[in-house]
C-alpha cells in the first residue's frame, strides 16, 4: 500500500473516485510489475495524470463516490436478497412460505426431553433458542422432515490448508482452491479462487456435484454452493465438502435450502464461538432439519434454482457495476468541466455497460 500526501485543497475522495475510474484503473494496471506477484511502484505511480478542477467540481466527484462506497457497503452486508430468492424457489416448488422470522434474544429457556432426544446435543446458548430458530422449527413441525445427514454420502469433511502456487507457475492446468470469500450468492466466484498445487488437490479434492458450506465467521457461516469446475479442484480448511446420495441435483436442492431463510437461521443457530471466532462443526451441520419432499423433488428444485441463480447477480458485479455506474458520471462531469476533450472514444465512458466491459479485463472468469 502507497500513502500519498495530498494538498489540502484536493479532497482525497475526488482522488480515489479518479483512481478507482476503470479507464486509470487499466492504466495502473498496465504500469504494474513483479515475477510471484504484480506491484505498482511510487515511481510509476507518481506521474499517473489527475485531472485539475476546481474545488467545487472536486468535492461533487467526490461526493459522488462516497454514495457508490455507501450503495456497495449496504449490498455486503446483508445476503438477505439472495436468501429471499432461495425461499421463492422453495415457495414455487414445495408450496413453503417464506419464513417471518422474529428477532430478539432469551434469557431463559425450558427445554423439554424430547427435543433434546432429538438433537445431537443440547444446545444451551441463545441462538438455538432464539425466537427466529424457534419458529422455524415449529413451522418445520407441520411436515414431514429429514435431517441433511440423510442425503448425504459420509459425513462433512473440512478441507486442507491448500499450498498457494507462484504467479510464475500458473498456466491453463493450474487447478484453484475455494475460499470462504468465493462463495457468493450461491455460486463459485471464480475471480475469487485462488491458485493452487496439484499435489493439494491430490491430498483433497473437491469435484463436480460436491456441495461446499462456509463453517466459519458470522455472517458468511452457512453460505452454500455446488462446485461445477471442468477439472477438480480443492478448499481451504474453513470450507467443509459434503457429498450427496443423489448427486449434483440433490445437492443443488441442498444448497438452494441452506441460502434460504429456512436454512441461514438454522445454521446460525449451531454456531458456537466468540465473536471473530465462530464456527460451524461439521456434525452440527448434520442436524440441520430439511422437508422430506426436498429430497424426493431435487429435480424440480434443482431447474427452478439454477434458473435463480442464473438470473441473480453475483455481490461482487453488483458492485462494480455500482462503480461504474459513479465513473460514468465521474466522465460526464470531467467532461463538462473542460478536464477531457469531448469525442467518440469519451462518449463510451459514459456509459456504464461499456465501463464494465474495460474492469471485467481485469477480473477474467477463472476457470476452475
């Protein structure tokens, strides 16, 4: 990381909005070198143009990215929407309705024998008492139910630290590890995968049809996705892969159910941990309750979710979109203000598809 000084009549926010434009983005890019791993240096940094204007014009570009910053940081911190999307594949197939799940916290609780006969262990702390798993489970109670260990084939495995491969020796045979940041939104972010060796994806491998379940930190615990790479693959040790009976239908059943209301409550639930520190066991997540007509219907929920998932923007493109959408106006007021001349290469930055188009060159989909 670089510190720059700046006057104190140029706002910082007006220099990153410039920076983090795709079109000074490439240019950076470009000016980047290393052997294991690409660095910008302050000599190559130092003469990259910045537009002069004045400060008015400088605070409303700043302005101007600090709503995109604020836009983006509110889509990362809820998975609600796509949780909301799981429940209506649910809805559609299985006739469930959407959870309302209340919040709220207890105290005291009495437990009665049985429900402790029906758990591998009795849960004492708040959140597996709580009102929001508590109705789940009542509303669980009207149908039929299986526990996810019954559509499994063995028991969740956590992964291996995997070995990070150099920059030098990647080539189109490298294989990629799955990290808890490249679950989003039910899908492999395969910009997000990291290269690895393929000695650790003979120690532990992870191939089409496994359903991998994020068993770490807040927020992220509980997060599901099938992994669908042409070549296998493997993860990292806060990934748990689970395999199941009726292969990949099943466990895209399985995934669209824990992304669900349904499912996040419940594996929120079983976690254990101080804060910066939770996690998920791996036979906690064996009790996680499912709909006995998900196992029978995976192939109706398997259509209707891969369709969802098709049509769901993954987080990550949300958000560069959102900066995109900031660097076009970013354009138009450069332009406006005399910083760029006017013209038909211009007039395509102003355009948030095509900005779009110029950041994706720097986040190729990797092939996993």
């Amino acid at each position: 990381m670089i510190r720059v000084a700046l006057p104190e009549s140029v706002p910082p926010g007006y220099v990153a909005a410039i920076l983090n434009h795709p079109t000074w983005r490439l240019l950076t890019a470009a000016l980047a070198a290393g052997k294991s791993q690409d660095n910008l240096s302050q000599e190559l940094l130092s003469p990259v143009p910045i537009p002069s204007l004045s400060a008015e014009v400088m605070e409303k570009i700043a302005e101007r990215y600090r709503q995109a910053l604020a836009d983006i940081a509110a889509i990362y911190e809820s998975e609600a929407a796509f949780s909301a999307v799981c429940d209506g594949v649910l809805r559609d197939v299985l006739g469930l309705h959407s959870p309302t799940v209340p919040s709220g916290r207890v105290q005291i609780a009495t437990v009665a024998l049985a429900e402790v006969a029906a758990t591998r262990g009795l849960r004492c702390d708040n959140r597996w008492h709580s009102p929001s798993n508590t109705t789940i489970r009542s509303m669980l109670t009207a149908r039929p139910t299986v526990r996810l260990a019954d559509m499994l084939d063995g028991v969740p495995v956590k992964g291996r630290q995997p070995i990070w491969a150099d920059e030098d020796e990647i080539d189109d045979d490298t294989p990629y590890a799955v990290a808890t940041i490249t679950i989003q939104s039910g899908m492999i972010a395969r910009d997000r995968a990291k290269p690895t060796t393929k000695k650790s994806v003979e120690r532990f491998s992870v191939r089409t049809g496994d359903l991998l379940v994020s068993m770490d930190g807040d927020g992220s615990l509980g997060k599901a996705a099938v992994y669908d790479g042409d070549k296998d693959g493997t993860i990292d040790s806060h990934i748990a892969r689970c395999r199941l009976l009726g292969g990949l239908e099943a466990a895209d059943a399985a995934s669209c159910w824990l992304n669900s209301t349904w499912g996040r409550v419940q594996t929120t639930s079983l976690m254990t941990g101080s804060t910066g520190q939770t996690q998920l066991n791996p036979a906690d997540l064996l009790d996680v309750l499912i709909p006995a007509d998900l196992v029978t219907r995976a192939n109706e929920i398997s259509v209707a979710y891969r369709a969802a998932l098709s049509a769901f923007e993954p987080v990550t493109r949300r958000a560069r979109r959102m900066i995109c959408a900031a660097s076009a106006d970013v354009t138009e007021l450069l332009v406006a203000n005399g910083a760029i001349r006017p013209g038909a290469l211009v007039d395509e930055f102003t355009d948030p598809d095509q900005l779009l188009q110029r950041l994706d060159v720097l986040y190729p989909s990797t092939r996993v």
